[in-house]
C-alpha cells in the first residue's frame, strides 16, 4: 500500500513534537524549547487533560498555542481549524510517551501490536471507526490513547487525527485513500500479512 500523503509538513510536525515535550517534565540535559514554549508546563498538560469536549479545550492557552503556530506554518488559518485543533491538542496531552516510530496508533492498539490479545477489542474498535460526531470522537480518541498505554509517535498521531477531522468534513473521494482505511489496515493486518500484501505483484509470480 503506497503512504499516505500527510498533512502537516517537516516543520509544522517538529513544532507538534515541540509543544508536546514543552507539557512533559523538564529532564535535566533535555534539548532546549523553542521560546514561544517556554511557559508552557505540566499545569497545562493537566488542565487539558481534564477537558471533556472542543469547548473546554478551546478555553485552553495550549490549544491555541499550538493552532497558532501551525497556522503560521502553513495550516489553513479558518475558524474550523482552531476546533480541529484543539481536540488534537486534547488527544496528545494522554500521550506519555513519544515512541516516534512512524506508526499509525492503529498498529499498537490490534493484531499488529504482537501482544496476545489485542489491546482494543474489535468492537470497540468499529465503534470508533464509526463515529461522526466531533466530541464523541474526541473521547474516543482518548480512550484508544489509554489502552495503548499512553504511547504513540506524536507526530503521526497528530497527522493522523487532523486529516481524519478533515475527511469527515470533505467526504474523500475514495474510502481506501483516506485515514481510517489506513487505520484499520493497521489495526487488523499482522506483520506476515500486511508483508505478503506490499509484496511486489512481480515477486508474488515468481513465488507462485
């Protein structure tokens, strides 16, 4: 399966990862913030992790730091782009640990994740791929954050949940395009099978 093409760029995913260490404890000898971070803290990573739905997040300085910047990076500066945001800055807050292994959550959360029962169950799993409603997701969302432990790769969380909001708004043209194919390819596909499925077609016939 060829990669999805992202939404945010190089610049605008070091700032994503930028703002999430800013809500972290400060580890001695950690690379230095940017200085638009630097009052940012634990107290805000609280604060959003205690929001329930896009209006108490929207309440948040920390939200609105990190649209902003995005924004100023290149993102579509749009009143929706300030909701989207928000509730992807309300995800991230979960996040305890930035694995930064490139993979969708989707692949720590089903049969990919080598555990052996899967850390989501399937039911749970379609309810989330079918959910529409934006706040709902949002707790949804947080919950798949949760049984995965709290680990995720930021970057491609936060791509993730932002193109996700978006397709729901814009219709994809075609389902497998977009990001909750992708996620339930990952989520359902071990490592054998989705292998033997990215195989070449030429190496399927001379394996044949």
């Amino acid at each position: 399966m060829r990669p999805r093409k992202p939404s945010l760029n190089e610049a605008q995913r070091r700032w994503v990862c930028d703002w999430w260490r800013a809500l972290q404890p400060r580890e001695p000898g950690s690379e230095p913030l940017p200085g638009a971070l630097t009052g940012l803290g634990r107290g805000d990573r609280a604060r959003l992790r205690r929001c329930t739905d896009t209006d108490e997040l929207l309440l948040e300085p920390a939200s609105h730091l990190l649209a902003r910047w995005l924004i100023a990076l290149g993102l579509a500066d749009v009143p929706a782009s300030y909701e989207r945001l928000a509730r992807v800055a309300g995800v991230l807050a979960k996040v305890k640990v930035d694995v930064r292994d490139g993979l969708s959550l989707a692949r720590h959360l089903g049969n990919a994740s080598g555990a052996e029962r899967a850390p989501m169950s399937e039911l749970r799993f379609k309810r989330l791929q079918r959910t529409r409603a934006p706040d709902d997701l949002y707790l949804q969302w947080l919950r798949a954050v949760q049984l995965a432990d709290g680990r995720a790769d930021v970057a491609q969380l936060a791509d993730d949940l932002l193109t996700w909001q978006l397709e729901l708004e814009q219709s994809a043209a075609r389902a497998s395009d977009g990001v909750r194919f992708r996620w339930a390819y990952d989520y359902y596909l071990n490592a054998r099978d989705r292998a033997a499925a990215e195989e070449p077609e030429v190496d399927k016939e001379m394996t044949a």
